[in-house]
C-alpha cells in the first residue's frame, strides 16, 4: 500500500485524484493539504474538506498551506472552475474541524512519526512543498518520491507554452525540481490524453451514488469551460487524477526519465518546464516523465475506483 500525503487545490480535476486516493484499497491517504491556485485559499481549504465530508471520511487531517506564491502575486483558475472553485455540484459543508497547524508542519508531523518515506503527490502549484524543503531540510530524506501534475514539453494551458500549476509558482517549482527527491512528472502532454468521453460519464452517473452524482455534476461544469478553448477535446481531460492512476497502475502509462528545468525568469515563458527529451543539454536526468496513457483503462480505473464508495462500509 502506498502512503501519501496530497497537495491539491481543488479544483474539480483535484477533487476526483482526492476521491480516488480515499477510495482506493491501494492508496493510504496519510494528510490533505491545500495551496492557493484554482481559487483563493480559504477555497481551496473548504473544497478540500466538503470532498472529504461527501466521502464520510472525518478522520484524515487536513491544513491549509500558504496564502500566495513565494515571489508573486498569486494567479487563480476562476475561469475554469468557478467561483467556488467546484461550481456544478451541490457539495456537504464540512462536517469536522481544520488541524490549526500551517500545511508544512502537517506534512513534517506526517514523515516523522511514519516509520517508512511516505509519497507526496502535488497537483496544485509547488508552494507548500518548496517552503517545506526551505523549512524542514531534514526531513528530505523521509519523502519517498514526489508525483507532480504540471509543466508540459512545447504545450501550455495558459500561456502557449505554460501550465497553470508551473505559472503560478515558478520559483517554487524550480526549489522542487532541484531538490534532488525522485520526482515523477505527469506534465499536460500524458494529462491532455486522459479523457473521459461521454460514454464514461454515463458509467459513472449510472452508479447512482452521492459520490458518482457529485462528480458527474463536477465535470458538466468542467467539461463546458473546456469547450470555450480553442484545443478541441474529443471528452474531459482530467489532469490531476491521472497521479493517482499513476500510483494505481503505473503499467498503463508510459514515459522517460529526463532533465528538466523550470523557467523563472522569461518575459513570456516564466513557468515553462524545459524538458530535455533528446537529452541535447546533457544535464543529470532528475525526473521521470510520462508522456502517454491507455485512456480506456485510465476510464475503466477512475469508473471502477469511484464505484468502491458504493461498497464502503
């Protein structure tokens, strides 16, 4: 069983990687900590926890993280994921209480008391973990791997060669590409592939559960946004799930280890990751980068991963 800890700012992609890592018999789900990206973070923060109450899961402690970028000023998503950050579902208000320490020390109290390197999977932007490694250099060595969704190689979503996540914090990101802990890169490349097409969101309303009801509301909203780009998709790209499809089966992904380096500094690419593919710069590969998935057994997970609610007990 793998152990983590997520870093989201749900976010309706964010919020089906929360449900599948608390549904999955494979996944140990130790802390939920939340960044500002998708929406502000008191948002962020709540979408985290009505998720967690949907699930009936009052038990996983969950912090909010830091309230801008590092350097920046911070950038939102409203336009993809509405005002609350989860606009389309009608979702529980939280039903337990916020740990009252900062998102870092949730994550130092996690990797101290477990006896083994646990995994953290960021798929918001970089912050809380850039400021954990600056805080807490000594517990490097108790993180396992970290899974991260963001950057892209030639591609972007909100700049033409920028992602979101990797816009926002730049600087964050590069602390946390230097760091030297085993890193798996899912960037918009492997992340564009993973759609769900309208048969799989039928499967997924047809399991008639306050769970499956929520995410189909979820991404009818989600999927709108999508059709007012100019990338035509042929379903919903769901990015930040395929981490948890990742640790789930890492056999329906495939992909390369490389260099890659973050851009902080360009006029027009700040945030761009630089991913040496052909290995042109001869930089020490510090990243393991997916670049394709089966989409029909990543469907076939995320149905058959959401439908475990209906079974719990």
């Amino acid at each position: 069983m793998e152990k983590i800890i997520l870093d989201c700012d749900p976010g309706h992609d964010d919020a089906i990687a929360l449900m599948m890592a608390v549904l999955s018999p494979t996944i140990d789900l130790k802390a939920v900590t939340t960044s500002a990206g998708n929406q502000l973070p008191s948002r962020t923060l709540n979408n985290a926890m009505r998720i967690l109450t949907l699930l009936g899961e009052k038990d996983i402690p969950v912090a909010s993280g830091n309230r801008k970028p590092l350097m920046r000023e911070l950038k939102t998503g409203v336009t993809m994921h509405g005002v609350s950050g989860l606009d389309g579902a009608d979702l529980p208000q939280p039903d337990f209480p916020v740990q009252t320490i900062p998102a870092i020390e949730l994550i130092a109290a996690v990797l101290r008391r477990e006896p083994e390197p646990v995994t953290i999977v960021v798929t918001g932007p970089c912050t809380n973990i850039a400021l954990f490694l600056s805080i807490h250099p000594e517990l490097k060595k108790s993180i396992k791997k970290l899974v991260v969704l963001g950057g892209g190689m030639g591609i972007g979503n909100w700049q033409p060669t920028t992602e979101f996540n990797m816009l926002v914090d730049p600087e964050a990101a590069k602390i946390v590409f230097d760091a030297g802990i085993p890193l798996v890169l899912l960037p918009l490349n492997v992340a564009y592939k993973a759609e769900l097409l309208k048969q799989d969101l039928r499967k997924i309303k047809s399991l008639r559960t306050s769970v499956s009801e929520a995410v189909s509301s979820l991404l009818n909203f989600y999927g709108l946004q999508f059709n007012h780009g100019n990338r035509h998709f042929n379903g919903v790209p769901i990015y930040d799930p395929c981490t948890i499809a990742w640790l789930i089966a890492p056999e329906i992904f495939s992909g390369k280890e490389c260099n890659v380096e973050v851009e902080t500094k360009g006029e027009l690419t700040a945030g761009e990751t630089i991913i040496d593919y052909y290995e042109l710069t001869k930089r020490k590969k510090n990243a393991y980068v997916l670049f394709d998935i089966d989409r029909e057994k990543f469907a076939e997970l995320v149905f058959s991963t959401l439908k475990l609610f209906s079974q719990k007990g």
